[in-house]
C-alpha cells in the first residue's frame, strides 16, 4: 500500500499491562472506504500487537453485530478542516446511523467511544443516529449517559444483540 494512503493516528486506548492499565500508542489506518470485512490488499500497517488485538475483537464484534440484523455496514474515513482524517467504524446507510464499537465495555473505553461518536457525528451530519456497540452491557450510569446524549446502546447477549 502506498505511503501517501497512511498516517498516523494517536490512538488513547487502555490495555491490560499486568496489574494495572497504560495509554496506547499511535497506529496507522489505511485510507479508504470499503466493506467490513474486506481486508486490505494483503498488507498489514504497523500497529502494536495490543492495538491489534482491540481492533480484531472490534471488527468481529460489527461483523456479529451485521450477521444478526443483516444491515451492510462499511467503514469510512471522514476529515476534520485541520486535516486530520479519522476512520468510522460503521455507517448503516438504510438507517443513517453511525456505529462506534468497542472491545470491552468498561468505563475508558465507553467514555472514549462517547468523545468519538460525538465529535465524528460533526463530520457525518447525513448519519444523525449514533450508536455504541459493545461485548456486554455496561454499568447504568454510562447507560443512562450515553442515552442523555442521544445515543444509543446496544450490546451482546447470549441471544444476540440488546439495544437500549
């Protein structure tokens, strides 16, 4: 993949470091819209295993998500005016909603997931539905913030997806 389609991200994320929790680090992000499962042509940007490992249980998450409610969901880049581009987890055009997921649904990463559903929403006015999809229900107090918010939660269950 040509370098001019890759920059870098500064991405805050917690992962798990022993006994306690540490800030991420920055990460690449191929530009382009495209499918969610697609992959990219066979190249792998340089990213860190942990960074990694959030995305891969990110990415089956939507694919689950889109499996049980059968929407097509496609990831998109949208650019800020100062130029710095950020990628959509997922834009379901039939429901003009866009997605932000996360890979667990503790307290960082949803308060995260709110910051980014919020300032992405400027840059996607044609999605005014927001949703945060997570593994499991979070705590009600982020519950009931994110609904404050206008924007939906909707989590996993053992028989399939919960939206509130």
């Amino acid at each position: 993949m040509p370098a001019s389609l890759l920059w870098d991200v500064e991405a805050e994320f917690f992962r798990r470091n022993g006994d306690g929790m540490e800030l991420g680090s920055s990460v690449q992000i191929a530009e382009r819209e495209r499918p969610l499962r697609e992959q990219s042509n066979g190249t792998i940007p340089a990213v860190s295993y942990a960074e990694r490992e959030l995305r891969q249980r990110e990415n089956a998450l939507m694919s689950r998500y889109r499996d049980f409610t059968g929407l097509p969901i496609v990831v998109r880049t949208v650019s800020h005016k100062g130029g710095v581009r950020l990628t959509v987890d997922g834009l379901v055009e039939s429901t003009q909603t866009l997605i932000e997921a996360k890979s667990e649904a503790g307290r960082p990463f949803v308060l995260h997931a709110i910051g980014q559903l919020l300032d992405y929403g400027r840059l996607t006015p044609d999605y005014p539905n927001h949703m945060l999809l997570l593994p499991e229900r979070p705590v009600e107090d982020l519950v009931e913030l994110a609904n404050s918010l206008g924007i939906r939660v909707c989590y996993e269950t053992s028989d399939g997806f919960v939206t509130e």
